[in-house]
C-alpha cells in the first residue's frame, strides 16, 4: 500500500443511498495518469465526484497515501486535490485571472488577499496554460474551450499533489486537446502531479495514460495499462459495438480494428 | 496586471468616498428639512450647546437625529441582508422582501404587539428584534423547504412572494382584531415607517446590526468562494453546511431588525446591492459587504427623506418611496438575464 499515492478500499458510489458502482479497487502510484473511460452514463463523474469527497461514499475508503480522505481537515484536503468539474463555475464579473487566483484560497489569509508571492504563482500558471492573453477578459464571456483552460490553470494554481478532471477537453478543438493533455504530462514530469480524469477520446486516452480504468454501469469493466485495457474485444464489452456493428461501413471498421490493435 | 489591480483598487476607494459622502450628505439633509426648517448653522450651535430654544433643539435631539440614525443604520441592513440571500440562493432578485422573509418576521411581531400591548405590557425593543427573529426564521424556512424542491429561480421568488402574502393576511386579521388604539400605531408600522424611533431603539438596533455585520465580513473570504458554486467552494476547503446555516441567520438577523423597529420595507435588498455592484464592478464580497451597507444607507436615507416631505405634512409609507426607485431596478435587472 505505501508504494500508492492515491488507492480505493472497496469503494461503492451511487446517489441518495443506492450504490451504482460497488467495491471498488483503484491502486495509483505518485505521478501516474489514470483515464476513466466508459459509456455515456457509465458513472464517471459519479466515480470522479466521490474520489474528490463531493459525494459521500456508500462504503469504503478512499486514501492518498496513508490518510483517509474523509478524515482530512478540508483546509489540508484543498491544498493536496484540485478539481475541474462540468458543473459552471459562476464568476459574476470576474476576469480570467481572477479566476484562476482562486485556486489560491487554500493559500491566503483570513480575508483572502494575495501576496506577491500568490500573484506571481497566478501569472507563471497563466503563461504555462497559454492564457495571459485572455487574462483580462470576462469569465463568463470566454469560450468553452478559454474557460476549459482557466478552470485548469485555476486547479494548477491550487499547487495540487493530484489533479480529479472530469471530461476535461469535451470543448477544446484538437490542438487544445493536445496542448491541455501535454500540460498535465509536464506537471507530472516536473511535478510528480497525479491525474485522474475521464476522457471521451479513447485514442487520447490510450496515448496519454498509465492506467485505464473503464466503467460500464453497476461495475468495473476493467483496469489495468493501456496494453492491458486496448484488447481484442475491449470495444464490444464495453461499448457493445464490435466489427460487425456498422456493416458496410469499412472507414468504421477500420478504426474500431485500430482502437483494438495496441502497439 | 498590476496596473489592472490598482486600478481596480482605486475605482474601489473612489467609491467607497462617494458612498460615504453620500451617506453624510443625505443624513444631514434628513436631520435639516422637514416641517420645521433646521439650518446648518443652527444644528452646530445646538451641538456646541448654546442653546436654541426648547423646540428646534428638542425635534433636532427627539426626532429627527433618532431617525436619521434608525434609517441609516437599518437601511444598511435590509442591503447586506438581501446580498446574503442573493449569494445564498444564487439569484439576483433575491431579497427579504420578495421571499417572504419580512412579511414572516412582520406577522410575529404583530401577534406579539397585539397580544401585549392589549394587556397593557411594554415590549422591550430586544423581545421585538427576538420575536422578528422567529418569523423570519418561520418564512425562511419554508422557502429553504420549497427551493429543495423548485430548481427554477423565477418560482422561488414566486412561492416567496406568496409565503409572504400568507403572513400578510394573517397580519391583517390580527390587526383587525386589535383594540383601536393599537390599530393606528401597527397599521403605519405593519406598512413600513421610520417614524417614532427613540434613542433606546437606536442602540439596540445599532449594535445588534453592527454586530451582525461584523461577523458577516469576517465571513467574506468562504462567501467568495461559495459564489462560485457549492463543488469548487467545497474544493478548495469551505464547510459549506456551517456556512449556509451563518448566511441563513444572519440575514434573518438583520431582516429581523429591519422589521421590528420599521416594519417590512420593499425592494432597497434588490436594489441597494444591484447599484453598488454596478458602480464597483465587482461581487467580491469583501469589497461588496462594506459598500452594500452604505448604499443600503443611501438609498433609505434618500428615500425617507421623500417620504417626509414629498406631501409633508403627509407622511408617505416608506415601501411607496422604496418601490418607486426600486422596482425599477429589479425589473433592468430581470429584464438583462
């Protein structure tokens, strides 16, 4: 166990008391990426909602590194995890860089006031997340994508040892895609940073990934390397679709066949 | 960037000094004109003790600084009060009047009034405060029960504004049944009025409110993060419970004294913060909190003024004054979503 930076002890999640996903075992060394991938409705969020202690587990423990998350004091929680979720972040006249200080609130004082030291963490976040531009443009005024990119540099900002992202690229185009995955890839390098997010883009997923959890419903499809996950016949188990599901369709095929060929 | 902040500092402080010169014009103003006309000069040789005669000094002394202080103080309130609840319910036409929250607090205090004042028992200006205190609870309470099942905002005022018109029939029927001479005295009340303060409820109210909003500014960083909605507040280390029950009690406190010392007052809770934060440019509660109050100040100081005097010797309810230049307002802001 102390070889884990973050692990799971017979995790179940679920909303108002019935449990969607049961006994759960997710075993993360420091600096490692784990992608959830799964269906629409599989329960990722409510997987990635549970680990950052949002919703309360049905049973079972979560743990980074030796301490049980629900035994930590919320102050010392908030500068270890930093959370990028779908819900909106409301930002009522607020700039970008406004934004993304607040990652800063573990870090200030009583009246949240940023020192020197907080504001220039605020700007190098900007400059690494290809931001500054925008800094001082309205939150709410931004594109998805811009906002998907603050809400990161907002998390980066919070100085966490492990980052919990949920479908953080749906609205970025490819370039962005690539270019918000390789932050998380330099954070880990330089950082140590631990990831766990879930991602629509399985062939992302299977590129930037350690580890591979896929959800299907009531239980865990599968977890392991993307070597282990990518095989033959992950696709028909986990999203029921197999080579014979698009007849004709040969560009179909081709890529489902893809997706299954690993190395 | 720096030169973004200190520019945003120094709109800050700009109008932080308007705010307060604002707030001192207006008082001043208020103390002066009336019926009987009070020159400056003369409010200073009053103050310097040389004397003036016994009326002037008497409706400068009993009267009109009383209720300067009353409006400036309660007025601060009813705005702080409807950020809160604003904040709170995440909606910007939020308010303690709209959600039923004063006409709660109302309709105890005239049971209270009503059942004491009939046996001849004086109530203290701390049991009123109490007992505004328990029906804005009440009110508040129903809403919060409501809104676990409405998502949508326009309905949560809707069931606030109907909340609120329970608690004023039932205000009504008590009123109706009072003896007649209660009735004249809770009927300008139960309508809102800053008329007949007293210095004793001007220190009551005065430190209950700057109590209250002390404590509300020392809650302004996890206010700042509750703004940003429940998940990322909770993220970065907010207990969220702890604060939802603060917010709820301390806008039921000041709402409370709002109403126990000057009945139910429309529309400055909307209104008040609506205009600061646009002259601000910012939500910032640690910004907001201090100049929410001024404002609040401002805008019933102004308002009580015309109420004296716009058909003096009339005096108008003060809710008529407030929903003229407020009302307005909450429809810009409605009308902007």
């Amino acid at each position: 166990m102390t070889n884990y930076y973050f692990s799971t002890k017979k995790m179940c999640v679920g909303y108002d008391g019935k449990p969607l996903i049961k006994d759960m075992e997710i075993y993360l060394p420091r600096g490692e990426i784990l992608t959830l991938i799964g269906p629409n409705g599989a329960g990722k969020s409510t997987v990635l909602k549970s680990i950052a202690g949002q919703l309360r587990l049905l049973c079972g423990k979560v743990y980074l590194e030796e301490s049980n998350l629900a035994e930590m004091r919320a102050g010392e929680l908030a500068k270890k995890m930093a959370v990028v979720f779908t819900e909106k972040l409301r930002a009522e006249m607020k700039s970008c860089r406004d934004v993304v200080a607040t990652g800063r609130y573990p870090y200030t004082g009583w009246f949240g006031g940023l020192s020197k030291e907080d504001e220039s963490i605020v700007d190098e976040v900007m400059e690494l997340t290809h931001i500054t531009e925008i800094g001082g443009q309205e939150f709410e005024r931004v594109s998805d994508g811009q906002r998907q990119r603050v809400m990161l540099a907002r998390a980066i900002c919070q100085e966490p040892e492990i980052v919990v992202l949920d479908e953080p690229t749906s609205y970025l185009d490819i370039r962005y895609k690539l270019e918000f995955l390789s932050i998380l890839q330099e954070m880990r390098e330089k950082k140590g940073l631990t990831v766990i997010m879930s991602l629509h883009e399985l062939e992302l997923a299977k590129m930037i990934s350690d580890k591979i959890l896929c959800l299907r419903g009531e239980y865990v499809e599968g977890f392991g390397t993307p070597e282990e996950i990518y095989k033959a016949d992950f696709m028909e188990r986990l999203f029921g679709i197999n080579e014979s599901s698009f007849p004709g369709n040969t560009k179909f095929l081709a890529y489902i066949r893809q997706m299954m060929e690993w190395s | 960037m720096i030169e973004m902040q200190e520019n945003r500092k120094s709109r800050y402080m700009t109008v932080f000094l308007l705010l307060g010169i604002g707030t001192s014009v207006f008082f001043v103003l208020n103390i002066c004109i009336g019926s009987v006309q009070i020159r400056l000069l003369d409010m200073i040789r009053i103050f310097s003790r040389d004397g003036l005669g016994e009326t002037p000094e008497r409706i400068l002394m009993d009267i009109r600084l009383p209720r300067a202080a009353a409006v400036l103080i309660l007025g601060g309130a009813l705005s702080l009060a409807g950020y809160l609840l604003q904040t709170f319910f995440n909606n910007p036409i939020a308010g303690p009047f709209v959600l039923g929250i004063s006409s709660g607090a109302k309709m105890v205090v005239a049971l209270i009034m009503v059942f004491f004042l009939g046996r001849e028992i004086r109530v203290t200006s701390g049991a009123m405060i109490f007992g505004a205190f328990i029906g804005a609870m009440l009110s508040m309470g129903f809403v919060l029960l409501l809104s676990g099942r409405i998502s949508s905002m326009s309905m949560l005022v809707v069931s606030g504004v109907m909340i609120g018109y329970i608690c004023s029939a039932i205000t009504e029927l008590v009123v109706t049944f009072a003896d007649d001479a209660d009735i004249v005295n809770l009927h300008n009340w139960s309508r809102g009025s800053f008329s007949g303060m007293t210095w004793d409820n001007v220190k009551v109210m005065a430190v209950v409110v700057f109590m209250t909003f002390f404590a509300v500014f020392l809650m302004s960083k996890p206010l700042a993060a509750y703004r940003l909605g429940e998940a990322y507040a909770r993220n970065v280390g907010v207990d969220i419970r702890f604060l939802r029950v603060c917010i709820v009690i301390f806008s039921s406190i000041l709402s409370a004294s709002v109403v126990a010392f000057a009945g139910p007052i429309s529309f400055v809770g909307i209104a008040a913060p609506h205009l600061v934060k646009r002259l601000l440019h910012t939500a910032e509660p640690i910004w907001m909190i201090p100049s929410c109050f001024l404002g609040g100040s401002v805008f019933c100081l102004f308002c009580d003024l015309l109420a004296r005097t716009m058909l003096s010797p009339t005096e108008l309810s003060i809710s008529t004054v407030t929903a003229i230049f407020g009302a307005p307002v909450v429809l810009w802001v409605v009308a902007k979503r």
